[in-house]
C-alpha cells in the first residue's frame, strides 16, 4: 500500500521521522515528502512535533538543519557501523549473481568498502579483488540509473513506453509492477494489454534500451 495514502497517520510518520534521525540517518526534506507523499506543511509539521517531543524527554541531542543539503539530523548521534561481517556477504552474493556489470557492481563494492573501519578494508578488499578476478557478468551496459529510475516509476504507479532489444529493437507500453531477480538476471515485471486483456510480462533488465512516462 502507498505510504501516502490512508494507512499511515500523522503519528505513524513523526515516528519515523524521529526513529530515522535517532539511528543517525541525515534526513532529506524532499525526499522524505516524497517518499510519504506529503507536502512541506506537512513535513514542517512533523520536525516541530519531534522537536517538542526531544524537549520533554531532556534529550541530550538537538535537531539541526543543514541548508546546503537541505537536511535534518541530531547531534551526538553516530550512524550505526557498518562492519566487514555484514558486508562480506553482500560482496558474494554481488558476484555470485553477475547480474551487474563490472563498473556497477566496483563501484557499489567501493562505496561500501570506504565504511568499513581500516583494517577490515583490507580483509574485504582482498575478497573484492579475489572474485572480481574471476567475475563474468551477464551483462554490459549500466543499470544503477535504469533500477533507480524504474523503482521511481512503479512506486508511483505510472505507465511508460518501454524500448527494448530483444535481437531487434521493440516498443511497447506497460505497467511496471516490480523489479525481481531470476534466472539470474535482474528483470523487469509489468502488465501489457494487449487484445483487450492484461498479460504478465517479463523483460530482462539488459534488453532495456530507454522508457518514457506516460502518464506522469
């Protein structure tokens, strides 16, 4: 169910908000309206309610504002570590699947990699190297972009004109219903009407030339 709609109440969201900042997470003003689908009003609204309630409970930490990033975030609050333990297996799991290529799949390795304490970088680092050695991806081309932009899309529940190159180029309009992964290729899963019915249809992330909105 859309976190905008009727399910979630004003209560609902100021806890979410807080729990996210208490975890040490810098929140985005924009994105967090446009994640719950709420207006600026709204969002003010819910940072003078966690405000008011760090204020009766004495909390230690203050709620500041960065206008550079347009961000919210408490002090004296550090983000949860990460550590090698729980990135080691996301470094199998990412070359396991070859269902990115090689630059996405060093490029997220490398952003990971950078949060780990020094000497567990090394120890990960070495994994990383180890597999990408022996690393045969299934596919060429980017999808970091195209994952991002078509999760944007099904969340907003928006039908689009999609190009794709399966032996030829081809065209068609669909609702995008998620994003999964089989037979070992991240793919794309939507509705086509076709014939005056709805059929499932599945379209393998690499075959993906381009997509436009059409309803937006």
């Amino acid at each position: 169910m859309k976190k905008g709609d009727g399910a979630m109440n004003k209560s609902d969201r100021v806890l979410i908000l807080l729990y996210r900042l208490l975890m040490g997470e810098r929140v985005r003003k924009h994105s967090f309206m446009e994640e719950f689908a709420v207006g600026r009003r709204s969002f003010d609204r819910y940072i003078a309610s966690v405000r008011l309630m760090l204020s009766e409970v004495f909390a230690p930490h203050e709620l500041c504002y960065d206008a550079v990033n347009n961000e919210y975030y408490l002090t004296g609050v550090k983000q949860a570590e990460f550590r090698g333990v729980h990135i080691l297996p996301l470094v199998l799991l990412l070359f396991e699947s070859k269902a990115l290529n090689v630059g996405d799949t060093l490029e997220i390795l490398k952003r990971l990699l950078a949060v780990l304490p020094q000497k567990e970088q090394q120890i990960v680092g070495g994994a990383i190297r180890e597999e990408g050695m022996k690393y045969e991806p299934a596919v060429t081309n980017s999808l970091l972009k195209l994952i991002w932009d078509l999760n944007f899309v099904i969340s907003r529940k928006q039908s689009i004109r999609l190009w794709y190159d399966e032996d030829v180029l081809k065209s068609c309009i669909v609702l995008p219903k998620k994003l999964s992964y089989a037979n070992s290729q991240l793919v794309l899963e939507a509705l086509k009407r076709e014939e005056g019915c709805c059929i499932n249809c599945t379209y393998p992330l690499g075959w993906i030339r381009s997509f436009e909105v059409i309803n937006k």
